[in-house]
C-alpha cells in the first residue's frame, strides 16, 4: 500500500514512475510467503530490484527509488538496504 499512495504522489508532481521491484516483474512472488519466496532462489540482483524507476518528463533525469514502511524509524534501515545501494 505504501508503494502505491509514493506512486501516485510522484505521478501526481508529474514523474513518470514504473514498477521495477521483483514483484512488479513476477507478479507471481506477491502472494508467496517468506519461507516460499526463499525457495525460488532467484539471484541476488533480481530480488534486490529498487522499487520503481522515476523520470522527469523530458526522461532526461532518472531516480531509482526503494520503498520501506516503517512505523519507527532508526539507522538500522541504512544497514539493511546498504547492500542494495551499493549494488545499483
């Protein structure tokens, strides 16, 4: 839900935005539990996927954004998705 309400947020200010995330691509893994998503084993990169790719309208300015929905926020956040940032 969360990615969608920053969706239609960015669209609204004009920004094109497309789903990247790997349940954009494989719709099919939404409705897997942890356990079972485990055990598809995609490769690392797949399951690291940003959330969606932002553009401005020209295209000529590219943002890839990762979405998280946390009720408390703290520094931890930067050590769980450090991996990914230095991956894209």
């Amino acid at each position: 839900m969360t990615e969608g309400i920053i969706r239609a947020i960015l669209v609204d200010a004009g920004y094109r935005v497309i789903g990247l995330g790997i349940e954009n691509v494989i719709r099919e893994t939404e409705c897997l539990t942890a356990l079972e998503y485990a055990g598809l084993d995609f490769p690392k990169a797949m399951r690291s996927l940003p959330d969606l790719l932002v553009m401005n309208r020209e295209q000529n300015e590219k943002f890839l954004v990762e979405v998280k929905f946390r009720s408390c926020w703290n520094c931890e956040i930067f050590e769980e998705i450090s991996e990914q940032v230095h991956l894209f």
